[in-house]
C-alpha cells in the first residue's frame, strides 16, 4: 500500500462514483475499478457498499478513510517541516 491507494479510496468516498473519482484522478474507470476489487479483496473486507453508481463507505471504510487521511495529512505536515528547514 503507498500514498496513491489512500488518495484512490478517498477519491471514491468523496466522489461516490468511480467514474468521477477516476476522472478527478485523471486514470481510467477500469483501472479504478479493479484496483478497488484487488483492495478489498486483499484486505478481506468490502470497503463500499454499492447503491447503483453510488459508493457508499462501509464501517471498514469509514475506518479505512479514517486512517488514510491521518496518514496523509502527517506526510503533508512532515513535507511542510521538512521544506522549512531547508
């Protein structure tokens, strides 16, 4: 898992689509697609609930997105403190 798998489930939770998180994302909806498939099912957990072309985060979701915004946000605070010193 790196920095691009956080921000592709965060894309999909704040779009709640895949074609506009892919788009916002600037990949392909397959390529957005089957990442998402490969995730969940590595994890052992769905992550969205799909409700037509609507991605709604499950409990494991929430707890994903939950997580995947405190990381990056400390990765951008250390980006932020890094560039300072220099």
């Amino acid at each position: 898992m790196d920095f691009k798998d956080l921000s592709y489930v965060l894309a999909i939770a704040k779009h709640q689509n895949i074609t506009k998180a892919a788009e916002a994302l600037y990949i392909t909806q397959p390529t957005l697609t089957k990442f998402l498939q490969n995730l969940e099912r590595d994890l052992g957990q769905k992550l969205f609930k799909r409700l037509g072309n609507r991605y709604v985060l499950t409990y494991a979701g929430e707890r994903y997105y939950h997580m995947a915004t405190q990381i990056l946000k400390m990765y951008q605070d250390f980006e932020t403190e890094v560039s300072d010193i220099n």
